[in-house]
C-alpha cells in the first residue's frame, strides 16, 4: 500500500495570513505543495523556501539577521530578497516568492525569477584562473566565480580520480549505508561541462613557477595564469609500524578510499579503529550501523578532550559504548601481522577491516618548494593572499589572520574550507573582501549532532549550559574569560546565537 504524503505545513499562504499570525518574525506555510517560510524583518515580508538547500534543514527553526536567514543544523545562510546561498555549506539558492499585504494580510504571489545580483567585476579582473586541489575550498572558488558572473578561464587540477564531493558524507551515512553515493557528488558532471569549468582530474601538480606565473604538471604541461588559488587540502597520517602496508588497512579522505572500506565491511564481522578522532569515531558509528564489531585503540585517555574537553568527551565515549563500540584507550596498535592487531598492552585484536584515522598532515611540500612563507600552514593576509602576488590559498593548508581569537589559526574544517573558498575567488575578481568568518565544524554520532563554532586551543573554563547526558547542553570555552568557542547538543537557536555574538565580539 502507497504511503500517504504529509500535507504541507502551516496554513495556506494563498488566502493571506495576518501580522498577529507570526511568531518571532516567522511564520511556516505553504502554496499547494510547496513549504514556504515567511519572515518579517526591518517592516518587509519575505517569503522563502522552507528548507536549507544544503541537508534540508528547518529554516524555521533558524535565526534572522537582518534580511538574511541562517540555518539551524550547518549554518548556511539564505538572502531572503533573493534566495542566494551566501555561506556554505549550502550552494544553491533557495527559491522565494514575491509577497503582497492587502487589508492587513499578507498574501504569497507567484514565485519569482532568480536573478544575478553580483557586483560588477573590475575592469582588470583576471582571464586565466588556475585552482589547485578539488576539495572543498577549490570546488567552493570555482562555483563562486562562476556565481559571479566570471567569463574568463577557470582550470581546476584535482589529484583525485573523483570530481569533488560531499566528504562530510564519507564518514557518516554514506558510509553507514544510509546515503546513495548519487548524493555525494557536490555537482553533477555535466555542471563542469556547462560552467566551462576545466575539471582536469588525476592531475598531480609538481611545480609553481611564479615567476612566470605558470603551474607545471608532473607530466611536464605547463599551465598559465593571472590568479593562482592553492588548495590541495590535507592528507592522511600513517601510523610506522610493522605491518600497516597491509591491503586490509585503510585511511579515509577520498571517495575511492570509502569505496573500498565499504567494499571491505561487506564480509566483515570484526574492526579495529586506530584513533579517537572525529573522523575515526564517525567511522565507528558508521560501521556500527553494518552490524560490524568495533574496536577504538587509542592513546588518550578520553576521546576528543582535546578539542570538546573532557565531560563532553566522556559523554561520545559512553555513547559509542552505548551502541557497543569497544574502546582500549591509553593504548596504541604496535604490530599488525595478518589480521591481528597487536596493542602495546599485549592485547591481540583479530581483525578484517582496520581504518587509521590519526590525523592529517595540510599538503605544504608544493608551496614550500615555490617559497611561499610557511608558518604551520600557508601564510596569507586578511584577504587569502600568500606572500606571492597574486597567488592564494584556501582551505587546510592556509594559517590566517582571525580575528576573532586573536592569533593566526588553521584548522581542519569543512564548512571553513568552503567559505574560504568563496571568500578567495572575490578577492582573485578583485572584489577585497576580508576573511572574518567564525570557523564552524559539526560532527554526527548516531543520531547525535554536536556543533561547534569558534576556535580554542587552549582555555581555562568550560562553562556547561544545560545537561550533556541529557543531550541538550551547550558548552563554553573560556580564556581570561572571554568566550573563545562554543559546543552544543540540540540547542541549534542557541548555537546560531553564539556563532552571532562571536562575529560582533559580544560574547
């Protein structure tokens, strides 16, 4: 028997709503099928799709700032004048409708055309962009010049035998088998074709010859250019021990990587996880929900205290161990022979899949070579340029001016990635426009989110709002008492807030 949709929610916006009917500014309804969100702000109505472009979150659920509407589950923001996606992670506009008040009601018209609103490029902007790396940061660049109405050139020179995708997929459903993998693309592979995006994949890229303002291939081809965007990412860290050479060891980072562990858990009952990391525990999870037996060797004494401190850690520890996730903690893998897993204790783990997730190390050797300043990453300037002219750099691999926290910071985060991405293909048209961003991260346990925005290395107070047992807490990180991060478990208002307060120094 068919399942019945859900009818659409709210009331019908096509017999008007009044102003008494809103709640907050906001209001949730729909015109025939279609879920409409409309906002009132600085005396204007506007009405926009209901649901983030990205993972389709709630934007009803998210906050308004100014005329823009952020979402609660991953932070993109949505202009509600014209539906454009003005921070990743989402990419693609959301639809909006035109509005009309009548006799104190407002009535939802037809739905209106989306237009291009960018600023005029400058008159010397460039005719050959070249980007480096198809991650995040470099697919975000690409997409964002072409958003902007950028008709020169646009070559994009990936390592990778896949166009860019969603990585934050790998770890969790796709891996978990939830996710088909037609999800993971960040673009069909028609879009390269009709964006006039030169995506040139398996490209390794052996040299910048700055001063001829040229990258060369490792097969000798030399590419020109006006801006160069750096880009290529980071990669996984391998443990050196006996036996990590063996096929049944994986790291994840790309596509064909998950591909194969995938392949690999399909007659597996037992894994070894090297690594408490985010990445490593959302593995975890993932090969949890395929029914696989987990262990977690790792030699911390709590998981991601590091980075969430230890209440929050000890609670994503108890939670794994929840859904049956073995942990041997202050231990590390010292030989792997077979499929036995030897830990410095003694204990021998007989395995058929193990996946390191240790880390990763930014790619710097290319940047190093053409002798960019280095410091711990990339160094680059307020606007994403490195010491070089007219070269950038994005993503994992470049250390910026933040300040927010004061000091100059790199981190490891994809939402940041993107956003930097974005920010930098302005900044190659020209357009100077600063990298004030608050990082964000978030990570997915099981049916639990934690998000996190802000950067803290160090702190001396987590203030704890709330009960992180409970699942719905929201964390502090404090130095000098100054708020430097915020964590929370479904409180995604609050952390929206937060993220706020943290870009206007209020908190």
């Amino acid at each position: 028997m068919a399942q019945e949709e859900s009818p659409p929610a709210g009331p019908d916006l096509a017999k008007g709503v009044a102003l008494s009917d809103f709640v907050d500014g906001k209001l949730l309804g729909h015109l025939g099928k279609e879920e409409i969100l409309l906002v009132r702000s600085n005396a204007k109505t506007f009405a926009i799709g209901a649901h983030c472009t990205h993972y389709h979150g709630p934007l009803a659920e998210g906050l308004v700032v100014g005329n823009t509407v952020r979402c609660p589950w991953h932070h993109a923001c949505f202009d509600l004048q014209t539906g454009e996606a003005i921070r990743a992670p989402a990419l693609s506009a959301a639809s909006t409708w035109r509005t009309e008040e009548r006799d104190g009601r407002i009535y939802v018209l037809a739905a209106q055309e989306q237009t291009n609103t960018a600023s005029p490029l400058p008159k010397d902007a460039p005719q050959k962009i070249v980007i480096v790396g198809g991650g995040a940061a470099g697919f975000a660049a690409a997409e964002m010049l072409r958003r902007h109405g950028y008709a020169g050139s646009i070559a994009m020179l990936s390592s990778d035998s896949a166009a860019p995708v969603d990585r934050p997929n790998l770890s969790k459903d796709y891996l978990a088998g939830s996710a088909p993998e037609e999800w993971v693309p960040l673009r069909p592979d028609a879009f390269y074709r009709e964006s006039k995006i030169d995506m040139r994949l398996g490209t390794e890229v052996s040299e910048l010859d700055l001063a001829k303002r040229e990258v060369v291939t490792s097969k000798g081809e030399r590419i020109a250019y006006d801006r160069l965007l750096l880009a290529m990412g980071a990669e996984p860290l391998h443990l050196s021990i006996q036996g990590a050479d063996a096929r049944h060891i994986h790291t994840l980072r790309s596509l064909d990587d998950c591909r194969a562990i995938i392949a690999a858990a399909g007659n597996a009952k037992r894994a070894v996880l090297i690594g408490a990391s985010f990445i490593a525990l959302e593995v975890a999870a993932s090969l949890r929900a395929r029914n696989i037996e987990v262990h977690v060797v790792a030699p911390e004494k709590t998981p991601m205290e590091r980075v969430l401190g230890r209440e929050m850690g000890a609670f994503v520890r108890a939670l794994h161990e929840e859904k049956g996730v073995i942990f041997h903690l202050e231990d590390t893998v010292a030989a792997i022979e077979g499929k036995k897993a030897t830990l410095r204790s003694g204990t021998a783990i007989e395995s058929d899949l193990i996946v390191m997730g240790v880390g990763v190390r930014p790619r710097l050797a290319l940047a190093e070579r053409a002798g960019l300043a280095i410091d711990r990453g990339v160094v680059v300037d307020d606007y994403l340029e490195t010491s070089a002219s007219r070269v950038f750099a994005a993503g994992d691999i470049a250390r910026w001016p933040d300040p927010h926290s004061g000091g100059k910071i790199r981190v490891e985060h994809w939402v940041v990635a993107q956003r930097q991405g974005q920010t930098a293909a302005l900044n190659m048209l020209g357009l100077k426009q600063k990298f004030d961003a608050v990082p964000f991260f978030w990570s997915q346990h099981y049916d639990v989110p934690i998000n996190y925005v802000g950067h803290a290395e160090h702190w001396d107070e987590i203030a704890v709002e709330g009960d992180i047992a409970a699942r719905d807490c929201l964390l502090k990180y404090k130095r000098g008492g100054k708020t430097l991060a915020v964590s929370s478990i479904y409180r995604d208002l609050a952390s929206l807030e937060a993220e706020l307060k943290l870009e206007r120094g209020q908190i």
